[in-house]
C-alpha cells in the first residue's frame, strides 16, 4: 500500500525565501526517485511562511531511501535554523 506525507514547514519570517529555495531545489531529484509518486510545494493562502510539501510514495522502503539522499542531507542543514516549527504527518493511502 501506498503511503502519503503532509510536511508542514513554517519558515522564520527572515529567513522565509531561504527556505522556499531551498525547498524548491528539493522539487526535480526527488521526483527522479524511484517510488516517488508525487513530491509537491504549496504555499498556504493564508500564511506565507507556511510551506507545505505533499508526497506520495509507493512504500515505506521507497520513502526511507529518500531521507537518505545527500540532497535531502543538504535540506535539512540550509533549513535547521530558519524554520519556526516542522510538522510531519504520515499517512497511509486507503482509497
């Protein structure tokens, strides 16, 4: 079964176009995953600073692999002191 994660990342209102490019720059390798069936960047309408990132990946094995990439590495070192909160929901797809 497939799985789904909701990645809200709320940027430091200083530091918020740091963290949208370094997001962004996330978009083209991980959508070159294997197993990678949606990686997508959303702004929310009522909160730039909130970023959010919805994925869908074919299987658990396929989502680890990608917290493994060095790019993934290089996210979290750009974005570690320039976020106000992180919050992650994993969610399994049923329908």
């Amino acid at each position: 079964m497939s799985l789904s994660i909701i990645a809200t990342i709320v940027a430091q209102t200083e530091h918020r176009e740091t963290v949208l490019q370094a997001l962004s720059a996330m978009l083209a390798p991980t959508r070159a995953e294997a197993g990678c069936r949606q990686y997508d960047l959303h702004v929310d309408q009522s909160d730039p600073n909130r970023l959010v990132m919805i994925e869908r990946w074919s299987d658990d094995a396929a989502l680890d692999a990608h917290i493994a990439t060095s790019h993934m590495a290089q996210l979290k070192a750009v974005i570690a002191d320039k976020t106000a909160g992180i919050d992650i929901q994993r969610l399994t797809h049923v329908a």
